[in-house]
C-alpha cells in the first residue's frame, strides 16, 4: 500500500514538474519570436528609409529630408518625402528589389506611387518571388516632377504565427505524453527554433572580418576599421568575388562622410588593401570602367 502511494506520488511530482517545464519553455520561445519579429520589423523600416533616400538622390535631391515611414497596416508601409521630385521607373524599380533582398521575410509586394493631393496612383509594380509573375509596365518613361508618397504592400507570411500556435497547441499533448510514460528515464524532447545566423561576422579566406565591432582579424592578429572602411567592406564581403560599381560605393560613403570626390573613394580603398595585406589570397582589384572586386583564392 504504501509502495502504491509512493508510486501515485511520484506520477503527480513528475507529471507537475513536465508540465512547468514544458510552460516555461513555451513562454519563453513565444518571447524569442516576439522580440525576432520585432527586430525584423525594425530593421524593415529603416530599408524603406532608404529607398526613399536613393530615390531622392536618383532625382537629384540631396538636401530634402524622407519623413518618417508610416505604418498602414501590419504588412503595409508608406514613404514619405519632404518635397515634390521625379522618378524614373526603371530606377525605383531597380532600389526596391536590390533593397528588399535583405529583408528576411519579404518575398512578394505590391508598390504603388501615390499623387498626395487626390491619392491617385501615378504608377505601380508587383514583384514576385516567381520573377514570370512580375508585373512591371512603363520601365522608362520618366514621371513628371510632384508630390508623391510611396505605398508599399508585403504579401504576408505567416510563418511566426504557425509556429507560435504549434508551440501553445503542443503543451497538452505533451502532458499527455510524459503522463503515459512516466517511467522513462529521459523525457520526449521539444523541437526549439534554430539559432539564427550570425550576419556580423564573415570569413574572407583566413581572415575574420567581424562589421559589428569593425575589426579584423588575421592570423590572429587584429586590426581595426574605420566606420567607412567598415561599410565598405561589408558591401565586399557580401558579394565576394563580384564586381561592385563604383558608383554604388560612393553612394555608400556619402551617407556618412558628406559628397566627396573619386580620389576619396580610391583612398579608402587603398587603406583596405594595406590592412588586408597579410593575407595574399586577399585582393581588392580594379574592374577597369565598372568599380572594383574582392578576391579571393582558394
């Protein structure tokens, strides 16, 4: 008898500390998806900041400012712009796709340019993961100077909400199950979400480029980056082994260190290649007429 009570009381604490276990555990993913889709989100606005700053410069406007981005709806955005200007299609069409590869979970969206007086559409484009399903018309015709907003519209995913509803709608199940085999030594195991990959931190060769910390590190040796040495980089290590333009490059700096002159852009270029120099498998080369490419050997 007492043997059986012994037995009862064991079930009941396994079977309490299993389903504590397994509610922690959920709530603490849930948080974990929270706070990744809110760091998504965040990263998400500041793209669309700059499709409106590469815009303003494509029409030649340096000085006016992009307002604040404006959230419509949960998957719907809208640019806006201090001052009237022009825009070739072909160029925003251009911005947009080459911006919003970096957006994790963008795959289709509609973008239409608004006319601010009577919110009438003076162009628009879908791009699609499908690239037969885009629908781009009028590549070329330049539009006319004005007041425009742009609106652009993310097919949604669904994938956060899926996995935040198996996560609740999987504890009672596994209740169950750690009831019906209490007597197993090792409890059923949740699947957890997989770590997400570090982007900071790139491997060039032998040499650890690490962009959150601008530092690189060579044959244990380290050796520090400027913020524009840093930026510059990056845009490289990206696309190792591609030719980057330099007139991409140059807009890239002029974010930071104002508009400067080609001999500027050829100086930070020549400090990288100093800096990068312990490893000879390493090279920036010129791609005479187009910009520059980073080498690298096996």
């Amino acid at each position: 008898m007492s043997n059986s009570r012994n037995l009862f009381s064991g079930k009941r604490k396994y079977l309490f500390g299993l389903a504590l276990l397994l509610f922690i555990s959920v709530i603490f993913a849930t948080f974990s998806i929270t706070s990744n889709d809110d760091f998504n989100i965040s990263k998400r606005e500041i793209l669309l900041r700059r499709i409106g700053h590469e815009l303003l410069l494509q029409s030649g406007d340096s000085v006016s400012r992009v307002l604040p981005v404006k959230k419509i709806t949960e998957n719907e955005y809208q640019i806006r712009f201090e001052n009237e200007f022009s825009f070739q299609p072909d160029s925003l069409v251009n911005i947009t796709q080459r911006l919003l590869t970096k957006d994790p979970l963008v795959s289709d969206y509609v973008v239409t340019i608004l006319n601010c007086g009577n919110s009438s559409m003076a162009y628009g484009y879908t791009i699609s993961k499908n690239r037969k399903e885009d629908n781009i018309p009028c590549i070329g015709r330049i539009q006319p100077k004005a007041c425009y907003v742009i609106n652009i519209k993310f097919k949604p995913t669904g994938i956060h909400t899926v996995k935040s509803g198996y996560l609740l709608a999987g504890l009672p199940f596994l209740a169950l199950v750690g009831f019906l085999f209490f007597r197993s030594a090792t409890p059923r195991k949740r699947k957890t979400l997989p770590d997400s990959q570090d982007t900071n931190t790139f491997t060039l060769g032998s040499v650890l480029f690490d962009a959150k910390n601008r530092k690189l590190i060579i044959n244990e040796n380290t050796i520090d980056l400027t913020a524009t040495e840093t930026r510059v980089l990056l845009i490289f290590a990206l696309s190792p082994n591609e030719t980057i333009e330099r007139s991409r490059l140059q807009k890239e700096i002029w974010e930071d260190e104002g508009v400067i002159v080609g001999r500027s852009l050829d100086m930070f270029i020549s400090k990288l290649r100093k800096k990068l120099e312990l490893d000879s498998n390493i090279n920036i080369v010129v791609i005479r007429g187009k910009g520059y490419k980073l080498e690298i050997s096996s």
